[in-house]
C-alpha cells in the first residue's frame, strides 16, 4: 500500500472535557457547553470562539438514549456556532475518535484552518436494561445478539479465547482495573475518582453505619474475588471489570500548524492517524486480537514514521479489562499473547515503562460512549504538555497514542501526537 | 428451495425448517454462515445453498448473568445463567450461538475445543414463535 501522508500539518491547541458520572439534571446539550468552556480555558493565548469554522461531533445513539437525534446543528447552536457546518459521527464507541480523524483530515485537506471536534453521550437517562439493549445495537442485531451476546459478553468471549491461548488469569484483568482505579483517583474528572482500596473502606463504613456484619476483605484481590462485592456479568468478567455508564462530553480545538503559534507556543501535532473497519466477532479468524485496531495502529505509525517503542503514554480503549491488554498487544507494546504479564508486572502504570491509560481510562474515568475518544486526546494533550498534575508520568512525553475501539472491533481508530 | 434469497429472512426460514443452510460463493468457493448475498472474498455475484454438517466446535464462549430483555423473558437471571459463544463449523466458518450441554454455573476456560452438534430452540408462541440457533456438547 501507497504511504499516505496529510496534505499539511495539523495541531491540537486546546482539549477540555465534562466532568464525567451520572448527571440525571444535564443533557448532551449542558455537558458539551461544559466541555467546550473546559477546552476554551485550556487554549494558551484565548480562542475567540468565531474562529472556529466547523464541528464533528461523535455521538453513538443520542436516538436511543436521549428521544434525540440530529444533534450535531444543536451543539453548534448551543455554544453559538451556527451557521457553521456541524456534522455528527457515528462510529459506536469510537464515534469521537472517528470524529478527531474528520476534524484531522478536513483541516489536513485545505478546507478549513480551525475545526471543532468533539463527542457526547448522555446514558443514564434509561433503565439499565434498556442501556444494555442500546448498546447491543453496536452489535449484529440479525445473528449475534440473538444468540445472548451482551457488549460484557463479546468481551468476555475474547477474554475466553485469550485465556486458553495464552494462559492468562483473571487476577491479570484485576490488576487492569486497579491500576485505571488508581489514576482515575488521581483525575478530579472522572466517573470513580477513587481507588479500589478506596472503594472497599467506603463498602466497610457503610455496612458498619447500617449495623451489617463489617465484611472481612485482606486486600483489594479479596474484594474483587468477592461474588457480593464484585459480581459476575458475563464470565469472566466482573462488575469491576466493565467500564460503568457515563454521561459526558469532550471537546478538542484542530488548527493548521501554521497558525498554531496564534493560540499557543505549545501545540501538539498529529503526526498519524489511521482507521479500519472489520465484520463481526464471528466473522473474524482470531478472536484474541483487534484486527481493525492492528490495520489502524500500523497505519498510523507507518504515517507517523515511529514504533510503538518511540511512544512514551498512551491511552487505549478498556471498556473491559480484557480490551486494555488485547489493546496494549494491537497497538504493538507487547508481543501478542504477553499483554496479560505485562499487567501484571506493572509494566502499564504510571511509574511502568509503558504507562497506560493515565487519566484513569474508559473503566475508572467513565465512558460515555460517544465521547470518549475525543476524551483520549484530551488527556494526551495534558500528559505532553506537563499539566497533567498529580498524574503526571515522569519523564518527557515527546510522542503519545490513543486507541479507540467501535463495538468489538468493527471499528477502530489510532492517532499519534508529537510535541515539537 | 433453491430459489430463495441469500438473507436473513431465507437464513430464519431455513432454521424454523431445523436446517443450517450456508451460503457458497461459485466463483471461488467460500463458504458463508450467515449468508452472504455476494462474495466478501471474491466479490462473486453468485451464490448457492448447501446445507452443512452442524458439527463444529467451541472457540470462545461465555456464561451470561445479566441477559438481554429476550433472554430474560426465556427464563434466564443471575441465577440461572446461560452459555453464549461462537462455533467454528467443521467447514470453517464461525458463527454466534448459544450454547447447551455445559454448565454455565461452572464455567471453564477449557472448555474450548468441545466437539458441538446444531441445535434449534424454539421459543415464543404462535406468531411470535422463532427458531434460535444454538450448538450443543
């Protein structure tokens, strides 16, 4: 295949997001504006926001969750951009990744100068039941969810395949969530903004307030081994391994990088992005790995002109435990198969070689689905930048990736960043 | 028989007759369960019925405790969990089903690989009656 290039550079000069949990008082509408002025404040020199010339916005099903569809024009007028072309990305969970490559390539074409890309997702409208049902949407509704798959289910399936390849534990996919847990207690945005040691005292003082026997956990394994404290949903995998409902939304300002320096004196460019898209999880010959998100990492880099050893952070999809180290191998850290003790060897925290998901990722930050691509860059945008406080990595953050994943691989989409 | 559309309309009609039906490209001889109406691989426009075995085996699976609204009205809950996975058939190709004959109350990994036999479950009544693919051990 043809090297592809963009047709001029382009960089990030702002990222902000909403706080994101359960907001039963906020719509999309609400969030976005947040995640807009959260991003118009991250802008070094100031953003006259009539600069901005066009929006992408990712948003799986609005439709479904919400009774709202069209809602890409609404974002526009809600922070006062209308007339400007507003257009909405549907792409599953990788809606606003997908959206940040249509921001990428529309500014890499010529067509504009400043692109607004974004996401949104507001989840916890509905009923539980009903959400699991939205979501199963993402998947073949004609022969893959009437065979009793859930999105817990399809993961759960790969981490089967996984396991049996490659002798994997669960304590391995337990070691993922306490790791996300213990950055995202350190991320005042996040869904969970508290560790799992955290979470187990707050269980404890609970059944100690309302007089219940205090439960006996050594550590935070116990807990997690615990059928009451951390349910089954779809074998093997737990309550706490599946990232939770989230409402949400991100906010990512793309300028041409000759204009770059009219925002701030510390852009970060795209050096690479790639995307690609497969069939469903039956249709596919291994099912302990991503294709898409192998095809869209390789072309990345090969556009990128870097390895996966030059990469110093990145932030990859783990809707599930299992994701995150199916991930960590597509995206080419660790050689298929090895994801799984790299875990467990610590090599993904944030003092590892390899940090992984820093801002907490889509299991402790919360995923709405539709939002958290773009949510990817924003952390990006802070980790190479140095402003990521607390959960700042140790070292210089010259080039960084994301991985965002529709569905169980139908899509995926991977972006590298370069601070120059 | 022959005549009917590759879909999934023709695909359900096969299964509520207890017949896995596969759809085969005649130009370069892939075989597609569920049917395709043209050739992912070859981009081949004709296409032909043939019924497979139904033996295949287990590739990756997973034991349900929280089911879609469907399953829940067929009688499964946390309690009663169900086994869902995908099949590779003895003539390749892999598709989604439930799965019966194991114990989805004790779950093991090692469990892939298990030989497995087509089933067909029936559920619903009168005009809502549907044949559900499923494998069993």
């Amino acid at each position: 295949m043809t090297k592809r290039k963009l047709g001029r550079g382009v960089a990030v000069v702002g990222a902000g997001m909403s706080k994101f949990g359960a907001f039963p008082e906020k719509t999309t509408r609400d969030l976005f504006v947040e995640a807009f002025k959260d991003m118009r404040a991250s802008v070094d020199k100031g953003l006259d926001a009539n600069d901005i010339e066009a929006l992408y916005i990712g948003n799986y099903s609005s439709d479904l969750f919400e009774r709202q569809g069209h809602t890409a024009p609404i974002m526009a007028d809600w922070i006062g951009l209308t007339p400007r072309p507003a257009t909405r990305v549907e792409d599953a969970c990788a809606s606003s990744g997908v959206a940040l490559r249509q921001g990428l390539l529309a500014v890499a074409s010529g067509a504009y100068d400043v692109v607004l890309v974004g996401g949104i997702e507001v989840m916890n409208k509905l009923p539980i039941a009903e959400v699991t049902e939205a979501l199963a949407t993402a998947g073949d509704m004609l022969y893959e969810i009437p065979a009793g798959f859930t999105f817990p289910g399809f993961y759960a399936a790969m981490a089967t395949a996984y396991m049996h390849r490659y002798g994997a534990t669960p304590e391995a996919l337990m070691q993922v969530a306490l790791k996300n847990h213990d950055n995202g207690a350190l991320n005042e945005k996040a869904q969970f903004n508290s560790t799992i040691a955290a979470v187990m005292e707050g269980k404890r003082r609970s059944a100690e307030k309302k007089g219940r026997p205090i439960p006996t956990w050594a550590n935070e394994m116990e807990f997690l081994h615990d059928d009451r404290a951390n349910p089954m949903i779809a074998w093997p995998l737990r309550l706490f391994d599946c990232s939770p409902v989230t409402d949400g939304a991100t906010a990512v300002l793309l300028v041409s990088e000759e204009i770059a320096r009219q925002y701030t004196d510390d852009p970060i460019t795209i050096i690479g992005s790639g995307q690609a898209s497969d069939g469903a999880l039956h249709d596919r010959p291994d099912l302990t790995s991503i294709g898409a998100a192998k095809k869209a990492s390789q072309m990345a880099y090969e556009m990128a002109g870097v390895t996966a050893n030059d990469i110093k952070v990145a932030e990859v999809h783990d809707c599930f435990t299992i994701a995150e180290i199916i991930a960590t191998e597509d995206i080419g850290f660790f050689e298929p198969g090895k994801g799984h003790e790299a875990a467990e060897e610590g090599l993904t925290t944030r003092h590892g070689p390899k940090p992984i998901n820093t801002s907490g990722g889509l299991k402790s930050k919360g995923h709405p689905v539709g939002a958290s691509g773009a949510g990817q860059a924003v952390e990006i945008f802070k980790q190479m930048r140095g402003k990521a406080g607390e959960r700042q990595v140790d070292r210089d953050v010259d080039l960084a990736l994301t991985h965002n994943v529709g569905g169980t691989g139908q899509t995926a989409v991977v972006h590298i960043y370069e601070r120059k | 028989m022959t005549e009917r559309a590759f879909s999934e309309h023709s695909f359900q009609t096969f299964l509520s007759e207890h017949k896995l039906m596969a759809a085969k490209c005649e130009g370069c001889g892939a075989l597609f369960v569920p049917p395709r109406p043209m050739c992912p691989d070859c981009h081949g426009e004709e296409m032909a019925w043939v019924e497979v075995s139904g033996k295949g085996k287990l590739a990756a699976f997973t034991a349900v405790y929280i089911g879609p609204n469907a399953m829940i009205a067929a009688g499964y809950d946390r309690k009663n969990p169900y086994m869902t996975g995908v099949v590779q058939l003895d003539e390749g190709p892999l598709i989604s089903a439930q799965i019966l004959g194991l114990d989805a109350a004790q779950p093991e990994v090692g469990s892939i690989g298990t030989p497995l036999k087509v089933a067909f479950i029936e559920r619903g009544e009168e005009e809502a009656q549907r044949t559900f693919l499923a494998f069993e051990a």
